[in-house]
C-alpha cells in the first residue's frame, strides 16, 4: 500500500485501486468495466450516493468482480459510476 492506494489484482488485471475507510461501497468506473468486459446489473439504479465534493451521484449499476489482494481472491460487489475521479475505489464493505 502506497499512501492510501493498494495495488491489487482485478480478473486478473493489476491495477492501483484507491482506499476510502468513509465510503459506504467500493466503485469501479464505468469505463474500467467496459474494459473488463463485465456484465451490469440496473438493480442499484435506486440509490442515490453522496460523493466526497458533497454533490449527489445515481449509480448506473453494480458488477461483481474478483479482487486479489496477497494472494488472496474473492468475489466483490461494486457500484458502477459513469463519472469516477478513480477506476476503482475500495470502501468500507471491503
């Protein structure tokens, strides 16, 4: 962990996720999930999140992805933004 960023494997893709302790769900980028190729599912479509500028966000979606952490992998739900300040952010529920 570098800072509040960890280098973690995503389907079998490295990347440097962010780590937020304050916020209520991990999120992955719209855009990061297209590259992964993974399926979005519209049930999240209802919540509405705050996000760190205090604005208000309406999720597209949620996806599940596997996360390797020290060798360890398990399946993670994510909120999916169209607009995201990171690929993928870690929160709390990780």
């Amino acid at each position: 962990m570098t800072g509040n960023q960890l280098d973690v494997i995503i389907d079998k893709n490295p990347i440097r996720a962010l780590v937020d302790s304050g916020a209520s769900f991990s999120v992955i980028s719209d855009k990061y999930r297209r590259f992964l190729k993974k399926v979005l599912f519209a049930d999240a479509k209802s919540v509405m999140l705050k996000v760190a500028d205090g604005n208000f966000v309406r999720p597209i979606g949620k996806c599940v992805l596997r996360v390797r952490i020290n060798n360890r992998e398990l399946p993670f739900e994510f909120i999916v933004l169209s607009h995201c300040s990171h690929d993928v952010i870690l929160g709390w529920d990780f």
